[in-house]
C-alpha cells in the first residue's frame, strides 16, 4: 500500500486558505479586470464564476460589485471609518512616555460625553495601525530609540585602504593593572572594504591622543609585527571626541594627505564597521574572560565570577592581540565570500602608500613651537634633561623636539634649521619603577585620606526630615526640646564680656553730665604748642 507524501511546511503554507485582507485583496483585483472584459464587450458568465472560484466566495458576490464598480467608477472599496491618532493624542503619548492606557484614561476625564471616547482596545488598534514602531519607539524613549528602527543602507564596495574608521572601546572587563583592578582602553582602527583590523592600542586607563597616534603607527607599519595590513588610507570616519580631534591627531593625517571625516553626534550608525567590531569583540573575546563585568546575576547585587582571580594587564595584552590575530586570519565572513579579512585583503591589487619610517617619526608624534638647545647637560624639556650619545660635539645646537603625548621617557630630535632627524634623546635622571610606585602610594594615600575626612563632614552636616504622610512643609528629625538645644550649645559660648576696644581699668577724665559713657579729655596744652 503506498502511502500519501508527508507535506511540509512550505507546502502547507502555500495550500493554506488567504486571510481576510488577501481575499479583500484578490477580490478587488477580479473585479478590476472584469470591468476591463465589460467595457471591451467581452464578459462572460465563465468570467465570472472563474474569479469567483479563485477568490472562494459567490458568483453573486461578484455580480454584486460589478454593479457597484460601474456606479461609483472605482472597483476599490470604500475605506471604513475608524479612529485614527490626532496630534493631540501624539502630545499625549509623548507626556505619558507612551503608556497608551494612560492616555485612554487622560482622553475620558477630559471628555464631556465619555461615551462618545474610544474605547482603550479601539485606541490600541489606532495606535498600531497609524503609528510606526519608531514614531511609538521615539515618543515612548527618545530619538535614539526612533533611529534604532531605521534602516542604514550599506555604503557601496571600494577597495582596501579606501576608508578606515576608529574608535575607543572600554573593556568590560576587571584587569590588574600596577596594584589596582582596572578596566582597559583599547584604540584600534578597521579598514571598512576588507574588515581587516589595521591596528590597535591598549590603554589601563582613559585613552588619549598618544594612544590614537600609537594605533595609528601601528595600522600604517607593514613588518613582520604590524603587517602584511598598512599603509596610508584615503579617509578616516572618527566621532567627535576631543583626542580624536587634537591638534597631533590633525595634523598626523593631514600631513599625509588623508582626509579626516568627522561625524555628527550621537551617530554610531554613520560607522558601522568599527561599531560592529566592538560588538564582536564583546561577545566574542571579553564575554570569555575573567571578571567579565556583565556575567549573570546571582542576585540583585552578586554576579556569578566576580570573585575569580583577574587577569595582569600584561596577559590581557597577549590574550587580545591574540584574537585580532585570529580574527583576522580565520574568522570568515558571509557577507565578503565566506573569505577571511586578510584573504579578502590579499586578494585586492590596490597598491598600498607607504610613507618612508622617518616620515613617521616626524608626523606620528606632537612637536613643541619653541626652539632647544643642546647644552652641557643634554636638552632642557619640561624641566627635565634629556641625553643621547649623538649629542657629542653639538653643544649650542638649536633643536627642535617632537614627542609621544604621555610617553616622557624619550624624545625625538631634529635640527631647527635643516629639520633633519639627530636622533633619540632619553631621560637622564629616570626615578625607578618602585620609586614612581611609592609617589602614586602616597598620592593615593593622601586622596583617600581627604575623601573620609569630606565625608565624614557631609554626614555631620546632613539633615534628616521626616517622613510625610499627607501634604504639609518639611520637618526636621530628632526633636529636641528647648531645655535640650541650650545645653548643647552651651560648651560653644563664653562669658567674657564683649571687647570695646577700652583697656581694663582706664578712668576716663572727663565725664558728660546727663550721658552714660565717658570720654577722654583733650590732653592739656604745654607750653610749646601755646607757643
């Protein structure tokens, strides 16, 4: 006996009866071409009975609106009249952040006739018929909420090196940094055509300009730690952070020829490339590590491994570079031909501009105005003294000194007048790891020292009220009765009598009649004033 075939899915959904709308649909669209046929002459009762077994009603529903069609000149029914959102009704939802039950209930205490208001399910079904969710979704949370229902069109292929966009990611993640749990900056830069991630820099505390130059040299390095992936790109999408948008950053790539583009605020889709990386580092590589900040909740307040050991900073360094290296090299991607970012890298022939090293010593790094010289002791910089071996025999020469912001350990050094690369000057009296350690001791030792004491006078100044139950002014808490505040305030007053500036046991000489105080008397003429 054979069996029947096992239909699937598909085909139950391409047998399944049309909904309501669909045959309303299907019906409109039958009735269009038959008024087609009558106006040609060519109608017939097959026709008719045709749609109307298509459609799935009678063929005297179809006469029906065949009548009608060539009455009212449309075959397109008339809209039914229904509630539909006003402005009014737009304000009120904005007010009430989108509670659609409140404003049913704001529309009837307003009403004078509250049986003429619609009823809460009828303005529910205006609300999601006449809204779209990002209209609900901005009235209820804001614009950012509206755009996040918008959609953001792919920006067409180019090829690599083309456009670049960077960002700063804080880690969510606890790392231990020089005796304190931290969490770390990371500044890196992807190419958008190829998704290869150019280069990177870590930060155990807020990034800055150094650390946006540091990835940059980096991104643009092609040897056998920075490359194959560098050179110089065309242009570079960055937000409007103020490091990003620092005179050294500027005038870095400025000075070869890249066009920096600035997008306007509180735009992330504007640089999807970066803003997904982020997102994939997260739930790819942080999400695995220890003291993630974002576990799961074992309560309102424990989230589970927040007691594990954490990582050094040294080993979340490896870790990362580590899974950029494997990002780069096995991670494939749909969207790009199931190739990895470094194939889809390889496999573009654009030639890559690459700028000579010294070349970067000079632009990947903040020059000073000002003019040095080198002297008996080195160079003088920012109250330090910096020596190199080249400087011998350059005593009196006029420098100019470059530098990486944060980094004051070393300098670069070029002549005033030919601008030419002396060389790299270091600092002479470096203090010691354990020295710099025991001044950031003290430092925070003092800190805390005056956070307690700011908090113990707020807690000495803070002022209870009662709680109220009903409307009324505030109350102070601690009655006390008067018998109470006057003995405490008695250790703060004295008994001297109050100072009038007279010294004690002065006799005036002279005394008004009638008056209550004294004053002194002239004193007397001698003879060489009579004189």
């Amino acid at each position: 006996m054979r069996r029947a075939p096992i239909s699937t899915r598909a085909d139950e959904s391409a047998l399944a009866p049309p909904s309501s709308r669909e045959k309303r649909a299907l019906l409109t669209a039958g009735i269009r071409s038959l008024v087609v046929l009558r106006e040609r002459g060519e109608l017939t009762s097959t026709d008719v009975e045709t749609v109307a077994r298509t459609v799935g009603v009678h063929k005297r529903t179809i006469w029906r609106r065949l009548e009608k069609a060539q009455n009212t000149g449309t075959a397109d029914l008339a809209p039914r009249s229904r509630y539909t959102v006003t402005d009014e009704v737009r304000i009120k939802l904005a007010y009430y952040r989108g509670n659609i039950k409140r404003v049913h209930q704001e529309m009837l205490d307003e009403a004078e006739d509250p049986e003429q208001e619609p009823s809460l399910s009828t303005l529910h079904r205006a609300v999601k018929l006449d809204l779209a969710p990002g209209d609900l979704a901005g009235l209820r949370s804001g614009i950012p909420a509206s755009r996040a229902l918008d959609p953001h069109l792919k920006r067409p292929p180019t090829c690599r090196n083309e456009e670049w966009e960077g960002d700063h990611k804080q880690a969510p993640v606890l790392v231990w940094a020089d005796g304190r749990l931290v969490k770390p900056w990371i500044t890196w830069f992807c190419d958008c055509h190829t998704g290869v991630t150019m280069g990177w820099a870590v930060t155990p505390h807020y990034p800055h300009r150094g650390s946006i130059l540091a990835a940059l040299r980096s991104c643009i390095l092609t040897d056998d730690i920075h490359g194959p992936a560098g050179g110089l790109p065309r242009r570079i999408r960055i937000d409007r952070g103020k490091d990003f948008l620092s005179r050294a950053v500027t005038q870095a790539m400025g000075s070869f020829g890249v066009h920096v583009e600035v997008l306007p605020p509180y735009t992330p889709h504007l640089k999807g490339s970066i803003e997904n990386l982020n997102r994939a580092a997260t739930s790819m590589f942080f999400s695995t590590l220890p003291r993630y900040t974002k576990t799961q909740k074992l309560d309102t307040k424990r989230r589970a491994g927040e007691k594990d050991p954490a990582l050094t900073f040294e080993n979340f360094v490896d870790l990362f570079a580590q899974w950029v290296r494997t990002r780069n090299t096995e991670h494939r991607m749909a969207g790009r031909g199931n190739l990895t970012p470094l194939d889809s890298w390889n496999s573009d022939t654009t030639p890559l501009r690459e700028p000579p090293l010294e070349d970067l010593h000079v632009f990947l790094m903040e020059g000073e105005r000002s003019t040095r010289v080198i002297h008996g002791h080195g160079i003088r910089w920012q109250g330090r003294d910096y020596v190199g071996a080249w400087m011998t025999g350059r005593t009196g020469t006029q420098v100019n000194v470059r530098y990486q912001p944060h980094h004051p350990r070393a300098i670069e050094v070029f002549h005033a007048q030919t601008h030419q690369h002396l060389g790299t000057a270091h600092l002479a009296d470096e203090a010691s790891e354990e020295e710099i350690r025991a001044v950031y001791q003290a430092r925070d030792d003092r800190v805390r020292r005056i956070r307690r004491d700011l908090a113990e006078a707020q807690r000495r100044r803070r002022r209870r009220f009662q709680p109220a139950t009903q409307p009324g002014p505030a109350r102070l808490a601690g009655t006390m009765t008067r018998k109470q505040a006057t003995a405490e305030l008695a250790p703060t007053r004295t008994t001297r009598p109050k100072d009038d500036g007279v010294p004690a046991g002065y006799m005036p000489r002279r005394v008004i009649p009638g008056a209550r105080w004294a004053i002194p008397a002239p004193p007397a003429s001698t003879p060489k004033d009579t004189a």
